[in-house]
C-alpha cells in the first residue's frame, strides 16, 4: 500500500496509490484527511482505505502530490563546518 498527500480542486487529503489511480481518503468521514494522524490510527484505517479502492477513483495525473507529513513534529538538522 502506497500512501500519499495530494491536492486536487484546492482539496487536500491523504490516499492509497494503485494502478496509477488514487483512491481518496475523503470518501469515509470516519478516516482522518492527515497522515499522522491516519497513522496513528493503526491497521484498522488501512483496512478501511483499502475496502473504499474502486469506489471513486482519481486518475494519478489528475491531482497534485505533496509531502506526505504537511505538518512534522521535529525537524532534524547536521551541521557540519
């Protein structure tokens, strides 16, 4: 399972890549639209992208990608001289 953050039509949401299709997280209310946050709910949202695959598809072309977290909790530096 491929997991992405993407744009389309100025909407943000998290989705699962396959067969250059994305299939979107919006499409059950139950599922968050942030990537830590879908994260942190384990398996079981998975389970539940995963079962919404087919219903209302994206063409991968069609949409915007963007960093997978929007929002990192740490930022990790070296600093060398």
């Amino acid at each position: 399972m491929k997991l992405i953050t993407f744009k389309y039509k100025n909407r943000i949401s998290i989705g699962m890549v396959h067969n250059q299709k994305v299939t979107p997280a919006w499409l059950d209310d139950t599922l968050p639209q942030e990537m830590t946050q879908f994260l942190a709910r384990g398996e079981k949202s998975k389970i539940k992208l995963k079962a919404l695959q087919g219903k209302a598809d994206l063409l991968l072309s069609d949409i915007t990608l963007l960093a997978p977290v929007l929002t990192p909790q740490k930022f990790l530096g070296v600093g060398l001289n």
